[in-house]
C-alpha cells in the first residue's frame, strides 16, 4: 500500500468508531425480510413466487396426481436445501460467537512492538470472537467437560490479526505433527463412534498415558477449568510463543492472555453434566442473554514478554507449549481490553463461517519456532479451504475493513470483480495499480538459521513433570479433591484396564497422594512410594480464585424467586428491584408458568404476579441463586412439594448462594435437614445469619431493600 493510500485508509477507519467498522461493513450484506412485507417472496433468481406449498402435478383435482421434475421452483428449493450443510470444523466444531471491540490503555507496549494495535491508545478495533468446545460435533454439548476454545480476530488498517487461542494456557502436544495422533485418540473412537462430547474413552487415556508430555495439559483440562460456568467467566491464552518486534528492531517472546471482568468460574462436575440434558445451549445462551441485557462480557488483554536473548535463562523451554510461563519469572503486563457487546444477526455467515487463522498476524507482530506453532500456521488456512473454499476470506465476516488489493484471483465462489487488464507482478501499469511497498509492508524479522537437518525436539523439551505439579499444588484443597473426582470419573469409564493401570502410575509422577486416591477408586496401580518428588513449588495465579473480582458482584447472574401461593409480595417487589440495581437477572420460579397469588389475594382470581417458568420447566442447575420469601401458605405448599424440596437440596448441594425470609427460612430448614448439616438461621429478628452460604433474617426490612439484598446476594 502506498504512503497516501495507507494514510487515507486509517483515516478513514478511525472516521467510524472501531465498533462499527466492522459493524457497517457488513450492513450492506445484512437483508431484512421484514423491512418491507409487501415485496414478496422470491426465487433465488429473483422472481415473485405466488405458491410455495404445493409441487406442480399433473392432477384432476381429486386425485392428487403424480409430481411433475418440470417445476423449477419447486426443485430449486430442495436443490439449496440439500446443500445446506457444509464440513464441520474438524475439532472446535460446536461453537457461539459475539462483536466487540479492543482498546489498549496506552503506548507501554511500543517498547515491545510497532503494531498499533497494541500501542495506539485512540484507536477502537473492531473484534469478532469464537469460544468453542473441542472435541463434540456441532450438536453436542456445552457444559461438557472440555478445553474451550477462544478465538478473536481483531480488523485492523493493517489487516486481520487473530489470536487463536483457548481457555488453558497450555496444549496436549508439543509438536504439530501429533496432533492428528491426538485429535484421533479424544474424538469418539473409531469402531463406533462413542463418546460424544467427552475424554472419559480408553483410546484418550491410553494416548496420553503414552505421551507424558500432555501431563500438564491433562491437570488442567481434569480441573474446574474444564467445567467453565459461562463464557463470559474464563480466561483465555494465546497458547502459543508469538514475537513482538519493536521499531529499533529489537524482537521479543510474547504470550498473549485474556483475564475476565467478572472473575474465573465454574460448575461443579455434578452441575455441569446435568446441564447437559437439560439445557444442552446453556452457554450460547448465556453469552446471548448478558449482551442482550447490557451486561456486556469483558476481558482486561495482558502479555508475558520475554526478550530473544533471554531464550535460554529458564529451566523450561519459552518456545514449548506444554509449559507456561510462571508470572513470577515473567510478569503480566496488562495493556488493553476488550468488550462484547454485540449478538449475531445470523448463526451460519458468523460464526460457522468465520475462519481464523493462526498465521494472519500484521506488522510489528510476528512467530517464533514453536513447532506447534508452525504446524498451525499451515494447518488453519488448508482447513478453511475445505470447510468454506478457496475464497474463504472474501466472506464477509472474514474480510478485512482495509483494501485488499493483489494478484490472487478465481477459485470456487469467488465475489470480487477486479477491474484491470494485468492479473500478475511485475507488469507493465506499474503505479497506481497494487505494487509491493516498503513503507507499511509486513516485515519479517531477519535472523540468523543454522541446524543440522533432523526430526528432533530441543533438550529442554523431554522435561514433562516439573509444570503439573506446580499446577497441583497451586489449587486450594477443594480445587485438588475436584481434580482427583474428575480423574476418577474418566478412568471409571475406561474399562481397559492396560488403560487405567498406566495412567494412575504416570499420575505417580506428579503428586503420591493424587495417585494413590485415584487409583483407589479406579483399581487402578495402587504407589506405595512416590514415583517421583514432589517439588512443592506453587504460584497464586493458578488457582481460580486468584482471579476473583475485587468487588463482589452479582452482575448478570441468575437469580430464582421461588413461590407458591401466599407469598409475600413486597418482598419479592424489593428483592426484584435491588437485583436490577445490581444488574442481575431474575426469575420468578412458581407452580405454573401464569400468574402465582400472593397473601391477600385469592388464587385464581387475584392480580397476581407472572411466573416465569413453573416447578418442571427448569431446573436449580439453571441458576446461580435462589431466594425464597416469607408467606405462610406459600412456605407450608413448598414444604409439600417434592419438586420444590429437589430444587433446594440441589442447590445446596451444588454450594449455591441460598437466600430465604421469615417462613421461607422454615422451608429451607426442613429441605436441607440432611446428614451433618447442622444449618444456623434466623427466624426471630432482622438479624441476617450466613452459614453454609446460606442467608437468612426472620424479618426484611423492604423499605431499605435494595442495599441490604444486594449484600445478601454477595454473601456478605
Ligand atoms: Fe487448533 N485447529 N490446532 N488449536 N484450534 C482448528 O481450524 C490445529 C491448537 C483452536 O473458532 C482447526 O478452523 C493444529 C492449539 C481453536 O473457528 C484446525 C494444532 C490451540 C480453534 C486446527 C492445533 C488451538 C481451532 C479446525 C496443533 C490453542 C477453533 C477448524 C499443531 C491455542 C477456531 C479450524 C474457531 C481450530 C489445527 C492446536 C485452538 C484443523 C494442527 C494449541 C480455538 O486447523
């Protein structure tokens, strides 16, 4: 791009601001039926059509008659309907996706890099981001047990940059080359297909226990992080050893980190199996349902850099993406965040159509010889290239909001129309037409190559152990006993038992303790002595709950009101209006979706207040708190009602916030009387007792409610 054209085309860029500009690039793609009715409906080369019910017959009116291949209307619609499918991704195939926008803070990062992505403090890039789950097919699951994939692709003046990453730092391979091997072994096995949506298969735990350097990867996807409450509540890493170059050509290591606004959260396993069945969308909707409600997902953008000179210094390997960084040795640099705050219009053209790629980078930011990084710069464009064709980046939610301007030309379904006599480099037109610049272009970062030809992996690569037990034991105890749970899950479900033999001996060379307890519960190889010594290194930002939001919030969460007849009305008044406040969600949960009676009012007749869902329609896992209000019938017709019973037990079960009022409290006492739970609450005075995480006053002081329910909400 020449100078004048690059210094038009910023301005023009920033002349919208950096939400639209994607946003308003693709209005003119975007049709709405409904804006004008009357024109009709048409065939796809545009005539009225005035019957689309009923194939053309040759009929004599009573007798229907046979179906005649001569009308064209009616085998076009089943010619586009046969073709509606195409390839899904090969891994990463169920996914949700959402518009956003990318700020930095400031220009701290220009001593690391000229990309002004990451230095330009005025500008406001447009983003589309992808999360996915990795192993189901399209129609699998949410809330399975996986790596979620975190995909963004930033439009940039300089072109698209995409940071492919996912909701753990690390990876299962080392090398590009296993990763057919390992996709294989996750994916349901061959023979018949089974399991959907899940590890816990012999042939996953038989490839890993043969290639310890997934170890690490397998603490954590064994964790809670693998169970991710929502979206919008987990980290997301660039995985991989990217490069930073700065304007004195110094180069530097980076890697790339999403952290949350509102913290890292998960389900419990038992939650999020549930959620499975009954709410088998539960994340798309949620991330659809926080940005349709203003609640918009937020993630502050951090980098790890490491200067080139420094390769060498650690006892790991910088370019193995088996290991992370431990932030003691390498600090977090916060620089920028960014902000979802736009749904799709359409599923299909966004997000089963929009294709990263892990080699789309622009200047100022470059690769290293991480060879999983390389396989994958290969490996995205050759998979779009099936799944969406040749001119996959022409498509509109891929295409750049720059020019794209070069030689590349034809190929299935191509959309542009380039106008010119010459299709080639060099040619005759010269200026004015797409010449190489030197001013702007990508460069690359020249250095030095030299090497024995020879399939080999650095020294420091064959070092597997040191890493999952720094994660280990980093996690608080209840964070471990849940990694010991899940471990136990997935080897009970192998029934080989070569399988989980050989795995409870590898976990020997992390920690005796997690060995021993899993191989207990799965007749696994029971140590006697550990395989290996525990270090006993560990570092904060591991553990979750490092990440808790400084301010306890209820931003966005779910809330139940559950109700019979006879509740107390101003109360569930207050409590819905200091949610609001506090910009959580609520719903009235009562034993029919219609109206629900409170005290006062005769049921049936009454004006009553709308239930959202009745007692069947959905279940406790679906929210994150339950508050349950006074009222006397409406606490004698809870106590009545195994339903109702179920929904509290299992929410305390699931530790779940549990607020409750006056005879609400003696409901929830009765629920939850269950072995060795000795719950403290109140239902003498105003005075708010918590105990177990449950909350409950005698009497609620409506007028002052907005304060005091929030703070009940927080658990304070
Ligand atoms: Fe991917 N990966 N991957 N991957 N990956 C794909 O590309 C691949 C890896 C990740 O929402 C595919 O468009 C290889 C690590 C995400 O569209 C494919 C290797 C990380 C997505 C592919 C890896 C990822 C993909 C399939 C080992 C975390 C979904 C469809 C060398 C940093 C992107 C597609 C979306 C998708 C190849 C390893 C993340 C086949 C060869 C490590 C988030 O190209």
């Amino acid at each position: 791009m020449s100078g004048s054209l690059a210094g038009a085309v910023k301005q023009a860029f920033t002349s919208v601001t950096g939400q639209t500009a994607k946003v308003s690039d693709l209005k003119n793609d975007i049709v709405d039926p409904y804006a004008n009715p009357t024109k009709g409906l048409n065939t796809d080369h545009g005539v009225l059509v005035a019957d689309t019910d009923s194939w053309l017959k040759a009929s004599d009116g009573t007798h229907t008659g046979p179906s005649l291949l001569e009308d064209q209307i009616g085998r076009e619609k089943i010619h586009r309907f046969d073709h509606e499918r195409i390839p899904e991704r090969v891994v990463h195939a169920r996914g949700a996706g959402a518009h956003g926008f990318f700020k930095v803070y400031d220009d701290r990062a220009s001593k690391y890099t000229y990309a002004p992505v990451l230095t330009d403090p005025s500008r406001v890039t447009p983003t589309f981001v992808r999360f996915s789950t990795v192993q189901g097919s399209r129609g699998s699951a949410d809330t399975v047990r996986d790596v979620r994939g975190f995909a963004t692709k930033f439009y940039t003046p300089e072109g698209n940059w995409d940071i492919v990453g996912n909701n753990i730092p690390v990876f299962f391979i080392q090398d590009a080359i296993k990763f057919p091997d390992f996709v294989h072994a996750v994916k349901p096995e061959p023979h018949n297909e089974v399991p959907q949506g899940q590890s816990a298969h012999n042939n996953f735990w038989d490839f890993v226990g043969l290639q310890p350097e997934s170890a690490h990867m397998v603490m954590w996807v064994m964790s809670d992080r693998a169970v991710p409450r929502s979206l919008r509540m987990m980290q997301g890493f660039g995985v991989n050893t990217y490069s930073l170059m700065n304007a004195k050509g110094e180069r530097f290591f980076v890697k790339f980190h999403w952290i949350p606004e509102l913290g890292v959260h998960s389900f419990v396993w038992d939650e999020a199996l549930k959620i499975c069945g009954q709410d088998p969308d539960f994340h798309r909707k949620d991330l659809e349902e926080a940005i349709s409600s203003g609640a918009y997902p937020k993630w502050k953008f951090g980098i790890q850099v490491i200067p080139e000179a420094r390769q060498d210094d650690f006892d790991f390997d910088p370019l193995d993406a088996t290991k992370i960084w431990p932030e003691e040795l390498v600090p977090l640099e916060i620089i920028g965040e960014m902000t979802l705050n736009k749904t799709v219009d359409e599923y299909f053209p966004e997000v089963e159509q929009v294709a990263f790629c892990t080699a789309h980078v622009v200047p100022g930011i470059g690769f290293s010889d991480d060879p999983l990084l390389q396989g994958r710069n290969f490996s995205y464009f050759d998979t779009q290239i099936t799944r969406l064709g040749p001119n996959w980046q022409e498509l509109p939610i891929n295409r750049p909001v720059c020019p794209v301007m070069n030689f590349q030309r034809d190929g299935a379904m191509r959309h542009k129309i380039t106008k010119g006599e010459v299709n080639y480099w060099p040619n005759r037109k010269g200026i004015g037409a797409p010449v190489p610049t030197t001013e702007g272009g990508y460069a690359d970062f020249a250095s030095k190559v030299q090497g024995i030809k020879q399939r080999v992996r650095g020294s420091k690569f064959q070092e597997h152990y040191n890493q999952a037990q720094l994660f280990f034991n980093s996690l608080t105890p209840y964070e471990q006993q849940h990694l010991i749970d899940a471990i136990s899950f997935e080897l009970s479900h192998c029934d080989d038992p070569v399988v989980y033999k050989t795995y409870t001996q590898i976990l020997n060379n992390i920690d005796f303790n997690l060995a021993k307890q899993v191989a207990i519960n799965v007749d696994g190889v029971v140590p006697d002595r550990p395989g290996r010594e525990n270090h006993g290194k560990s570092t904060p930002t591991l553990s979750q709950l490092y990440y808790a939001p400084k301010e306890p919030t209820i931003k966005s969460r779910r809330i139940a009101i559950l109700l019979a007849d006879g509740f107390n009305l101003a109360e569930v008044q207050a409590l819905r209006a200091a949610f609001k406040v506090g910009q959580a969600t609520t719903w009235i949960i009562g034993p029919r979706r219609g109206k629900v009676y409170p005290s006062g009012q005769t049921v049936g007749s009454g004006e009553g207040l709308q239930a959202d869902h009745h007692y069947e329609g959905q279940r406790s896992t679906l929210f994150d708190a339950f508050i349950i209000p006074s009222g006397v019938e409406h606490a004698r017709k809870l106590s009545e009602n195994g339903r109702t019973i179920h929904w509290i037990r299992e929410a305390f079960g699931h530790c779940k916030a549990i607020g409750a009022i006056g005879e609400g409290v003696t409901f929830l006492k009765e629920a939850v009387q269950l072995p060795g739970v000795q719950l403290q609450a109140n239902l003498a005075s105003d005075t708010v007792t918590n105990s177990y995480g449950v909350v409950t006053t005698g009497v609620y002081d409506t007028g002052s409610a907005a304060a005091d329910t929030l703070k009940i909400a927080q658990g304070q």
